[in-house]
C-alpha cells in the first residue's frame, strides 16, 4: 500500500488536503500529519512515507530546508527504502515558482484545487510504478535540491556586487571583517558563527540572506548550515562512516559536506 505524510503547520490546511487527497486517491494510506518542518525530517525518517507532502513556509524549518535534511539523513544502503516522491505545498507566485519547474520538482498551490491536485496524483502513480533502477529517488532529489538550494535571485532587480566586510558586534564594539579573510559560517540556532584565522564573531543574518550576498565563485555551501571559503579548503576525503570531509588549511577541524554538494568535489 502506497503511504504518503503531509507537513503542513495550518491544521485546516492539511486537513483539506487529506480529505481531497482521499477522494482523488482513495488506495493512499495517510500517515498523521506533520505540524512543522522539524516533524517531518523526524517522522519521514522513522515512517519512511512512498509520497511526502511539504509546506514551504513552516515554523521552525521550512518545506525546503526539510526535504534537504532528509536527503542528507535518509540511508543510502542496499536494501534502504526508496526515497519519498516530493511534492511541496506553496503559496508562491508563478514568477517564484519558476524554479520549481526548471527544477521538476511537483508542486500544488494554496488553496489547493482538486484539478490541479488530480494531475499530481496521477503524476505520483506514474513515478511510482516506473522507479528508474539506474537512478534511485535520492539521486534524482539531490539534483533537484542542488537548484532550489541556490540563492535566490530577482532576474528583473539590478544585480548587487558581492559583500565586501562582515559588520560584527563584539562586546561594546563593532568588528569590521574582510569577507575574502573569512574561512567559513557556521549556521546556530539564532546567529551564524563567522570564522577567520583572527577569530570567531556572531551574526544575526541568516545564513541563506548572507549567501545571496557572497561571490559564488569564491564561497562555496558545503552544508545546510555551512558555506566554506574554496581558498581555505586543502583537500576533502572520506571518512570511516562514508562521509565527505573539507580539510581546511592550517586548522584543525573538518568541516562535513552534505550530499547535497557532494558534486562540488568530483574530481574534474
């Protein structure tokens, strides 16, 4: 039986898209719904849904930012559940959702409309009857995460030279740090950690917000949470789990790399 979890934090929402789910698909099993991005990496995880419904604009983690945590969490191993087919929930407007389609990724709009969802319905029985064997879900999710994880850019806004100084608050003072001397930042909770060979500063910028204002060319994300300066990155290996690994130069740590950016170390 095919099962399918919706994340959504508007509990008529999702509710309405049960009930039309349910007339439109009446062999789907629904799992009990999500309230919120942080709940659907947990419960995908331990349910392993075939089909997963995600609200972009959740509290605490949005639709985006869960599908890509799954992808960098879900086991890869012979014998592992596939990977959920992916459909994000969305309010966006058509010029918002051109990433969507340039990426393949499915999507229904709000308030969401029983034609529209039809057509995704029978798009999800078509996938899951012919899953590709030479490229497993995860594979193909990892591409489509890799475009919508770029920053996002307004094509018709002028475009905005890359920041320059990082203006960070240290006690009574404020610090003003050269972004090419910056080796990395590291997304918290509520700060992002800017780290340079000098030290370490906190910043309230998102970091999504901040990579938008960096040059792509000399900042790289790696993670989620972390984007890393190509020019302090020595090497990256494999370590004992499997994972990628940056070395930085002259330091100590080891910086993770998600599946996500795996790509970016292929040798060329």
């Amino acid at each position: 039986m095919t099962t399918a979890l919706i994340a959504e934090d508007e509990p008529v929402l999702a509710a309405a898209l049960a009930q039309s789910l349910s007339r439109l698909w009446p062999g789907l099993a629904l799992l009990p719904a999500a309230a919120n991005g942080m709940a659907a990496v947990e419960l995908a995880l331990r349910d392993r849904p075939d089909v997963l419904f995600l609200d972009i604009k959740m509290p605490g983690k949005t639709g985006l930012e869960a599908a890509q945590e799954l992808a960098e969490e879900w086991p890869d191993a012979p014998g592992s559940p596939p990977f959920p087919l992916l459909v994000f929930v969305t309010a966006y407007d058509d010029y918002a959702l051109q990433a969507f389609d340039q990426a393949a990724v499915d999507y229904v709009l709000k308030p969401v409309n029983d034609a529209r969802l039809q057509k995704t319905v029978e798009r999800l029985q078509r996938r899951l009857g012919e899953r590709s064997a030479s490229e497993s879900e995860l594979e193909r999710v990892l591409t489509q995460l890799r475009t919508l994880a770029a920053p996002a850019g307004d094509a018709r806004a002028m475009p905005v030279p890359p920041l320059q100084v990082i203006r960070a608050a240290v006690g009574n003072q404020v610090r003003m740090i050269p972004v090419a001397d910056v080796l990395y930042f590291e997304a918290g909770d509520k700060y992002v950690r800017v780290v340079s060979a000098d030290g370490e500063s906190l910043i309230r910028t998102p970091l999504r917000e901040l990579l938008a204002q960096l040059d792509g060319q000399q900042f790289w994300q790696i993670h989620r949470g972390t984007v890393v300066n190509v020019a302090a990155i020595a090497a990256a290996q494999r370590d004992e789990s499997g994972k990628l690994r940056v070395r930085l130069r002259g330091r100590e740590e080891m910086l993770v790399v998600s599946r996500v950016f795996a790509h970016l170390f292929r040798q060329m």
